[in-house]
C-alpha cells in the first residue's frame, strides 16, 4: 500500500493550529477516563497491547495504519495531528524509525514520549552501524515492553502494577517464542543468507545468522544494474540457497536473482504489517521460524 503523501509545507499550519487547541479540546477517551496512549506504528501498537491489557480506562491507537509497512515515505494527514493533539502520551520504537514525527513533536513539546528502545543498543554487534528494528531480536522486544511499562506507569501511577504485571507476562511469553527459534536455527549458525532489505541484523545476530547481502538498501528503490551483478555474484560465490523476501513488497529482484543462481526464495516477515491483535507478533514470528526451518534444512 502507497503511504500517504502530504506536503509538509501545507500541513505544518495545521500542526500548530491543533496543538494550540490540544488542551481545551480534549473529549474523556473511549471506555474511560484514562489515559489515551497513542502507538507510532505496528510492532509498538502490538507491544502496547499487551502491556495494556485489561487495564480499565486506557485507549490505545496506533499512528500509521497497520498497512503501513515501510515507513520510509510515510507522512501524517491532518487526521493524525489531531489525534496526537488528544494523546497523553506517544510511544515510539526510536533509533530514526519516526522521523515523520519530528516537526509535530516539536510543536507538542509536552507531550509525553515513551521511548521503547531507551536502553538499547542499537547496533546488532560491536562495531556495526545501528539499526532500528530491534523489535525482530525478542529478548529485545521484551526489553522494550518493559520499557513501555514503566513509562506508562510513572504516567498513569495507580495502575502500575497492571501494567508491569503485563509486560512480565508478555515477556515471558517473548521467551518461550525465542527458545524453539534458538533450537531451530542452532544447526545453521553461521550460515549466510540474503534478505530483502536491512531489517534483520539484530535478528540474525541473535540466532546466529549472516546476512551476506541484502537485495535492496531502501525498500522503496530497486537495486542499480551494478548493485544487482554484484548480488549475484555473491550469492553464486558463496554457494548462498536462500533469498528471502518481505511480504509487504514484491519479489520480483529477489525472484531474477534466483534464476541466475539457482537459489530459491522465501518470506521472512520484518512484523511492520499484520493484524490488529495481542498474539499478532508471536504469531509473526513463529510463521518465521517455520520458513526458516524449511529454506535451511
């Protein structure tokens, strides 16, 4: 799905107009007179699902609808500077995901930000250049659930307990998801993959993967004539059987590199897409180890 494009220039009024307006507008939230705590995409929505549940009175929204995918090219529409102007507080994945928020943060300089990755490295091992979708290593997906926790528990005190109590057991349920990756994967280790774009260091660090090559830098550009040979190379030198792709974009590079290898093409899911429920990314992720068990058999 194409993001949404707006001209920055045009919605930039807009911004201040609502966040003029943010204090003296504010409805009671949906269920409740509790907190109204807004995602910025699909895996932070999913975390905060969780973190929140059956906590009476709170409204979770997610920013970027759940098609998003790529966030790259996406901009706010005047609808979601009206609900930041309604959100008590914005929890965002952080490492330069949202930088689509930048300027209306700046125009809300009192919203509460709750930065899920606060803490975290952001690169997948010494020396590497960071990466932002720590949210695929699940022992750091757990590190940020905690991390949502105690932010919305110093924003919310008389349910801090729920919301920590959440997060522990959704942490654990990170770990029984991770143990049959790690027993999965535990015969591969070190072996050499290709991935659409760079969305899975940290995933593969964790689990013992190389990412030889990955087919496109951005998701949004095709690889140069140049860039293309030289993935082709790669994958012929180093004998490489496994390319994989995202659902969310076209195979079709992935697809022309295999027939001039003789590799085959698979789907691992980067999580940035998906249904609107608690078990979305467990289920993601387990979809994942499934089709890694089957391309590195």
């Amino acid at each position: 799905m194409t993001p949404r494009r707006v001209p920055f220039a045009r919605v930039l009024p807009l911004i201040a107009a609502v966040a003029s307006l943010a204090g003296a507008s504010r409805a009671p939230a949906a269920g409740g007179n509790g907190p109204r705590i807004l995602a910025s995409f699909y895996p932070i929505y999913i975390h905060l699902l969780n973190v929140t549940a059956g906590v009476p009175g709170v409204t979770v929204d997610l920013l970027a609808p759940a098609t998003t995918g790529c966030l790259h090219d996406f901009a706010l529409a005047p609808g979601d500077l009206v609900r930041l102007s309604e959100a008590d507080a914005l929890v965002i994945n952080g490492g330069g995901m949202e930088h689509f928020l930048d300027a209306a943060r700046r125009q809300r300089p009192g919203l509460t930000a709750i930065d899920a990755s606060r803490g975290i490295d952001f690169r997948p091992a010494p020396g590497e250049e960071p990466n932002p979708h720590v949210w695929l290593d699940p022992a750091k997906a757990a590190a940020q659930v905690r991390t949502i926790a105690d932010g919305l528990a110093a924003l919310d005190p008389p349910h801090a307990d729920a919301y920590r109590a959440n997060a522990e057991a959704y942490a654990a349920k990170l770990e029984d998801l991770r143990r049959p990756l790690t027993e999965t994967l535990a015969p591969s280790r070190g072996r050499a993959i290709v991935t659409f774009h760079e969305a899975f260091p940290h995933f593969a660090r964790a689990f013992g993967l190389e990412i030889a090559a990955v087919i496109r830098r951005e998701p949004g550009s095709e690889p140069s004539a140049r860039q293309l040979a030289e993935t082709i190379d790669l994958v012929r030198r180093r004998g490489i059987r496994a390319l994989f792709v995202e659902p969310q974009f076209p195979p079709r590079t992935a697809e022309a590199i295999a027939r001039e290898t003789g590799g085959r093409v698979y789907v691992l899911d980067p999580a940035v897409t998906g249904p609107l429920s608690p078990d979305a990314y467990l289920r993601i992720m387990e979809a994942n180890r499934l089709e890694l068990e089957r391309a590195l058999k």
